[in-house]
C-alpha cells in the first residue's frame, strides 16, 4: 500500500465509506452486474490517483459502472469524499494492485473499456521495468475485455508514449483507432491533476485508444 500523507477528511472518508464503496480484494472472480446491481458498460480505471477523473466522468456517465483502483489511500479517502458528495452510485473502489485486481476478479471478456491515466513514467532507464505498459500486461488487459471494448492509454511522457504506441500496436488483438498513431484528447477525458501540472512545465500529452477486434 502507498501512504503519503493523508489529511484528516481523507481518513474520515477512508474509514466512514470504505465499507461501503469499496470491494475487498478477493483471489476469486467476481460478478460486475452483482457488484454494481444491474447490467454494464463497466469500465476499469488503474491508477485514479485523487479520483479527479473519475468522479467527473462518473457524474457524466450515469450509466457506465466504473470499478477504480489504485493503492494510494489519500487518493482513495478523496475520491470516497467525492463520491459522497456528488451522491454517485456507480462507482466502486478496489484498493489493491491493479495487476492483481485483473488477474484473479475480473472475469474473461467483461470489460468495455480500461481507462490509464498518466500511469508512473518511471522516468530513470533502470526502472523502466517497473512500468505498467509492457506486453505481458497488456495481454492480460485485453483477456478481460470484451470484442469490441476500448483501451485508452494517456501520458505526457513522450518517451513512455512511444513505450505504448509499441507495446499496444504490436498487440494482434487490438486496433488503433488513430491513424496518426496518437489521438487528440477526446471530449469526455477530463484534464487531471498530473495532466495539469505537465502541461505547466511543457509536456506534450499524448492519448492512445485503441479497441479490441
Ligand atoms: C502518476 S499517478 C496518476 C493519477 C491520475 N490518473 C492522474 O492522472 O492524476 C499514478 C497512480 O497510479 C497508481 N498506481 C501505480 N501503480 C499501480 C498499481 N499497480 N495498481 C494500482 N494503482 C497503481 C498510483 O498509486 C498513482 O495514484
């Protein structure tokens, strides 16, 4: 679990809502539809960090069911406060490695769509195995979506971009839904907090979409 500092109302969410909106990590598969108590799109987003995006795309997709993970309890405490605030029903928490999540819950061919954000760019070359994006995992990924669902990739490490666009376009089963490789930024993808902070030091952002066939 990553720590970080976490303030006094993200602790309070944390403790108070956890129960509620989250999914305890399980070495079973678990049903989407029981879980969010009716039938999809779900969605999947790995690494929400403060929860920025998903509470916005949430509030602006009352029908999409999105199951967001990540292992950041500040971040989880804060997208626990938003979702009480905004009374949004369709989102659940899983705090717990992404890797994990995908492996043992989500159940072959469920999934419309993966949503990663500014996933860590690992930037010093002997970290770069630590890195999300790499095929084993996006192989992994695309076992869980169903024919038809999306993987939207976005960074502002070129480097990592380009780290993407490989590992995705050398991946038989998904197809680009750029031909320029990159997408502009779709209307729906709200900007987030590390996007912002990017942007102010002149980081060009990159998004990739590409579906699975
Ligand atoms: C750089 S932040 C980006 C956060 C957010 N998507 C944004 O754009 O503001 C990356 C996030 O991914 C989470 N993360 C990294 N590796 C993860 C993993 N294996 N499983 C779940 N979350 C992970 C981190 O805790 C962090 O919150």
């Amino acid at each position: 679990m990553r720590s970080g500092h976490i303030t006094l109302s993200q602790r309070a969410a944390r403790d108070r809502l956890l129960s509620k909106w989250g999914h305890t990590f399980q070495k079973e598969p678990i049903d989407l539809q029981e879980v969010f108590g009716r039938q999809g799109p779900f969605v999947l987003e790995i690494g929400f960090g403060m929860g920025e995006t998903t509470a916005v795309m949430a509030s602006e997709h009352l029908d999409w069911n999105i199951l967001a993970i990540d292992v950041y309890r500040p971040g989880i405490g804060a997208l626990l406060g938003k979702i009480d605030k905004l009374g949004l029903g369709n989102i659940r928490i899983v705090e717990w490695d992404a890797v994990d999540v995908l492996e043992y819950m989500i159940q072959p061919e469920t999934l419309d769509a993966v949503h990663i954000y500014f996933p860590d760019p690992w930037p010093k070359k002997r970290h770069h195995k630590r890195r999300l994006i790499q095929p084993p995992f996006i192989e992994l990924l695309i076992s869980r979506l169903r024919r038809t669902g999306i993987v939207h990739l976005a960074t502002d490490w070129p480097e990592y971009a380009q780290q993407m666009l490989e590992v995705c376009s050398a991946a038989p089963a998904l197809l680009n839904t750029s031909a320029d490789g990159f997408s502009p930024r779709p209307s729906w993808r709200p900007l987030t907090k590390f996007e912002s902070r990017g942007m102010r030091l002149g980081h060009p952002v990159a998004d990739l979409i590409f579906q699975k066939r």
